[in-house]
C-alpha cells in the first residue's frame, strides 16, 4: 500500500516551504502609536461620527447615495499613514470585526498593509504586513526589522482594500523617535471616483492597485472613491466629490453603470454638475478596460454580454469629452479603455476577464499617470 500523502492547504505550506512563513512574534519591546493622533499623519480617510471606525466619507452622505456605497465606506482602500521614526523596527497592529476574504484576490490585498521608503526622489516598496488568515478574524499583528536602515527615514503604510479598520498602531521601539511623515509634493489630492477596479479589486497588495500607483508616482496625495458594484454617478455623489479641495478628478464608473442608457443619462450629466462647482479642476474621463473587443463576451452585472456592447459605452464616454472640448473646456480628457492592455500580453492583465491583477493595474496606471503629467505640462 503506497504512503498516504498529506495535502498542504493555506499557512500549512511553511511545513514545506519555510519561505512561505510568516513570524508573527514580537520580538522586541515596543511602543504602540495610534495612526489617527499625531505626529503621524494620515491621509484618504476619516473617523465615523461616532468616532469607531474609518470611513471614507460622511456616513450622512454615503447612506443617500446607495446601499452599497454605504457598506463599502468602511473599507479603507486609499488610506495612508506617513511617519518618520529611527526605529531598527516596525510593527503593525489592527483591530476590526470581521476579515474579508474573497476567492479571488489575496488576502494581502484584500486586508493586509504594506510599507514603503520614502526618499527625496520615489517611494518604494519595503514589506507587506501579512494578515493572520488563520486566528485574525478580529485583527493581527505583524512586524519586521528594517535592515539596513540608519537615522530618521519617512514610511508610508497603506491600508486594506477591501477590509473595515476600526483602529490601527504602529509599534517602533521605545527608545526610538516618531516624527511626521514626508510631505507630498502635490498636496491638494487627486480624486478617484468609480468601481471595484477603482477600489483595487483584484490587485495583490494595496499599493498595487492602480490608483496607489498613480499617487505614489507623482508624490500626491489621493482619495479613493471606488466602491464595488456601487459607482454610479448619482447627484449627491457628485456634490459631495465637488465639494472636496482637490488637484485633479478622475471620474471611472463605467462598469457600474448598469445599462448604456443609463451611462447616458448619468455621465454628462455628472459632468456637468461638477464642473458648475469646480470650472477649473482637471477632470480625466476613463472607459472601462477591455484587452479585446472582437467576437468574445465578458461578464457584466451577472450575466454575459458580447465585448462590442463596451464599444457603445466608451462612445457615451467619449461624447462627454467631445462636447466638454467643444464648449471650450481645455482642462478635460479622454483615457480609451481600449489602451490599457495593449501589446503582447493583453491577455495575462486581469484574474477574471474584468478585474486587472498586478500587471493590469500597472498598465491602467501607466495610461492614467500619462494623462495627468500631461496636463501638468500645459498648466505650468
């Protein structure tokens, strides 16, 4: 009779692959500092009204909107701490309800936070806290030495995509100092508004998703509006948005807008509500990204639709644009969806037809941050 062979399944892969375990000890001493008090600086986010969680706009607001973007309000996709310590170390501590788990994107996007250097010239990449799939269902902890690392650096943390946080502490030793963050360059933020794509979805970590890659490349500050199943340009969606001290708008819902009619009755229209408050802000249009739009279908809305029905969508887009430039507005600016994917590997960019994994969302960010460099040109 040949051995049975044991099956690995999730954390039980470090058995084998002892590069796949995560240390959770906390092997030093350390002093916890809340994200919400200074001198960290937080960014993308804001407290309930009641003070017990994070929200990405006023409860009052998000509950006229739709059920969904009142649900989703509670994610903290976009949120950002920034600080400076001289910390050997870093830890991270979180406390929420509930773990988010999707079957299609990771955990470490979904809850978990990564950490990046930030420098006089980039940020970059240093580490990912690694949710506890296992025993964090009401939060975890995680923390790592910062090799190499000598005298006062500035970080930036971002948070969960798709998870609530009602607190979050950084622990750094306690004999090291906690300072304020590096400032952003372009400090009034760029605003995104729109779907799950917008929220992050399926991106691996949180500074993958599109959005983050944008911001962080031209060191400004964000807020991310994306809101899964539920960006659909209602008017008092769109007074809160023109409402906000901001550098750019990208306006990115065409895969929530159910219908093309609808997009129709919407997108002009929402439009032209911001722009009676905001005249001047750079606004940047997108179409939904598609890597082909011949003789297939993708899934839209729970059912399956044939790729030319996106043509027709991106035609309600783009006439948007058209009349915004023939009214004379110079400050507008069409982004094709049809771009995003372009090249040999158009079909490696997404998990499911329609979410961008990693690669996706870079291209879509690539498209995205050209468009926005391009209009800093012509302001200067």
């Amino acid at each position: 009779m040949s051995e049975e062979i044991k099956v690995i399944n999730g954390e039980d892969i470090a058995s084998v692959d002892k590069n796949f375990y995560v240390d959770r000890s906390l092997k030093y001493p350390l002093v916890w500092y809340d994200v919400k008090c200074a001198p960290l600086d937080l960014y993308g986010i804001m407290r309930s009204a009641d003070n017990s969680t994070y929200v990405r706009l006023p409860e009052s607001i998000a509950e006229r909107v739709n059920d969904g973007v009142q649900s989703l309000n509670y994610n903290t996709s976009g949120a950002r701490v920034r600080f400076s310590t001289d910390s050997p170390y870093i830890a991270l501590r979180c406390v929420y309800k509930k773990m988010s788990k999707f079957p299609h994107m990771p955990a470490t996007g979904v809850s978990g936070f990564d950490l990046y250097l930030d420098t006089d010239y980039d940020s970059v990449y240093y580490r990912t806290f690694i949710p506890d799939i296992k025993n964090g269902e009401t939060g975890y902890v995680c923390s790592g030495e910062l090799t190499q690392r000598e005298g006062m650096n500035s970080y930036t943390v971002n948070f969960p995509l798709y998870n609530r946080m009602d607190e979050v502490y950084i622990g750094i030793a306690p004999d090291a100092v906690m300072d304020h963050g590096k400032r952003y360059t372009i400090e009034k933020p760029i605003v995104f508004y729109g779907n799950s794509v917008t929220q992050g979805g399926c991106a691996s970590r949180p500074g993958n998703a599109y959005t983050a890659m944008v911001a962080r490349w031209l060191d400004a500050d964000h807020i991310n509006l994306g809101f899964s199943g539920s960006g659909k340009s209602e008017p008092d969606m769109i007074d809160y948005i023109a409402s906000l001290d901001m550098s750019f708008f990208v306006y990115d819902y065409d895969h929530n807008a159910g219908s093309v009619d609808y997009l129709k009755s919407s997108h002009e229209r929402g439009f032209k509500q911001f722009r009676e408050k905001q005249p001047d802000t750079p606004v940047i249009m997108l179409s939904m990204p598609n890597w082909e739009w011949k003789n297939q279908t993708y899934c839209f809305d729970g059912g399956t639709v044939p790729f030319g029905y996106a043509k027709y969508r991106r035609d309600v887009i783009y006439n948007t644009y058209s009349n915004a430039i023939k009214a004379g507005d110079e400050r507008v600016m069409f982004v094709d969806g049809r771009s995003y994917f372009a090249g040999r590997n158009r079909y490696d960019c997404t998990v499911d037809g329609s979410h961008p994994n990693d690669l996706g969302m870079y291209k879509m960010a690539e498209s995205v941050a050209d468009a926005i460099e391009l209009f800093l040109r012509k302001l200067k």
